[in-house]
C-alpha cells in the first residue's frame, strides 16, 4: 500500500495530537500543518514524527 499512516507533534510542548495518512511515492517530504494543540490551547505547527 502506497499510503501511510502519520503522526502529527506540536513544535511547542512536543505531544503528539493528530494522525493521517499520507502517499510515500508523491509526497517524500516530512509535512507541516498549522494546528489547534489541546494541551497548548493555541494553534502552533504540527510536524510530521516518525
């Protein structure tokens, strides 16, 4: 299967808040999303983790 599994970690206070799926063959690069952080209670970036 091309597509993955992801985990979302906020650049802030490092927990890890949001899963999706992504394609590995189109998109190689780790993603960055702009994302409410419940324990934060603020948006920050979220950053792909492995």
């Amino acid at each position: 299967m091309p597509r993955e599994i992801i985990t979302f970690q906020c650049s802030e206070c490092k927990n890890r808040n949001y899963t999706s799926t992504k394609n590995k063959k189109t998109t190689t690069g780790r993603l960055e999303m702009k994302k409410f952080c419940p324990y934060c209670r603020k948006h920050h970036a979220h950053r792909e983790t492995k």
